[in-house]
C-alpha cells in the first residue's frame, strides 16, 4: 500500500498522507519526507510533492499539516 496513492475518503479523496498530515502525526510525516528525498532529485523535488499531492478540494499535504 502506498500512502501517496491509497485513498481512504472517497469523499474527498483524501489520502492516507492527507489524514496523517492532518491528525499531527509527525512521525509518519518525517518518513514520507526522508522516504520522497531518497527518491528525489533535489530539495525542490520534495517540496514540489507536498504541494502537488492534493485531495479533491485542492488541499495540498501543507494545508492538511497546517490545519
């Protein structure tokens, strides 16, 4: 299962990162960032991935995060 693609709210479709990102869990969000920058060409490359990966509303993992 891949928590960037696994979605569990068909509502919104919210993904598994999304509802981490939401309920602070730090722990998962520190390896998603380690497990995306192994795979990532450059810093830029992580970034770009919290911003784009986004649930029906447009909510992005960073708005997910600061909410």
């Amino acid at each position: 299962m891949n928590p960037l693609q696994e979605i569990i709210d068909q509502s919104t479709g919210a993904k598994i990162a999304h509802f981490a990102a939401h309920h602070g869990n730090v722990k998962f969000m520190r390896w998603l960032v380690d497990d995306i920058a192994q795979k990532a060409m450059n810093k830029q490359d992580i970034l770009t991935r919290f911003r784009e990966d986004k649930d029906m509303y447009g909510c992005s993992l960073i708005v997910y995060a600061a909410r």
